[in-house]
C-alpha cells in the first residue's frame, strides 16, 4: 500500500527560495533542480525508507534525501510521508 506523501508549509518555502535564489543566475537549472526534488520525493510513496536516518536525530523515522547539494528531511509516520524541509547541505539543521 503507498504511503501519502504530503508538503508542510516550511517544506514548500524552502523550494519556492531555492527556486528564487537559483534563478538570479539560470532559469533553466533552476528548473532543474526544483524538478529533480519533486521526482525525488514522489519516490517516496512507494519506497519512503529509502532516504537515510538523519544523523543530527536518534529516530529512524526521520530521514533524508539528498538531491544536488540540499537535504530533503522527511518524516515516516503511519500511511504519510511528510516533506518537513528542503535545506542546502552546509546549512546547520
């Protein structure tokens, strides 16, 4: 059965800023980028263990995703995957 994979309102913001910041210099990979992490998390409705367990948390159901240079931390609850936040990987978590 597939899980449900649902945004938070942090998630989306954090893509809608990666987007924004991105094109100051490329639309087009911009683009790209917003592109290749939505697949990535589409993904997740089938396979939602495949990202790994977020090192900075002792809880196997908040995990990650690493797609070009940003982290996508997910949380596994029930029948629901929820994108938490979409963050570049030098930032602190």
């Amino acid at each position: 059965m597939a899980h449900r994979v649902v945004w938070s309102p942090r998630g989306l913001a954090d893509v809608e800023a990666i987007a924004t910041y991105i094109a100051c210099d490329s639309l087009t990979y911009a683009k790209a980028v917003v592109r290749k992490i939505l697949i990535s998390t589409r993904m997740l409705e089938h396979f939602p263990l495949a990202g790994r367990k977020v090192p900075e948390f002792d809880d196997e159901n908040i995990r990650e995703l690493l797609v070009h240079s940003y982290r996508i931390i997910y949380a596994v609850r029930e029948r629901q995957v929820t994108v938490a936040a979409v963050i570049h990987g030098k930032r602190m978590l």
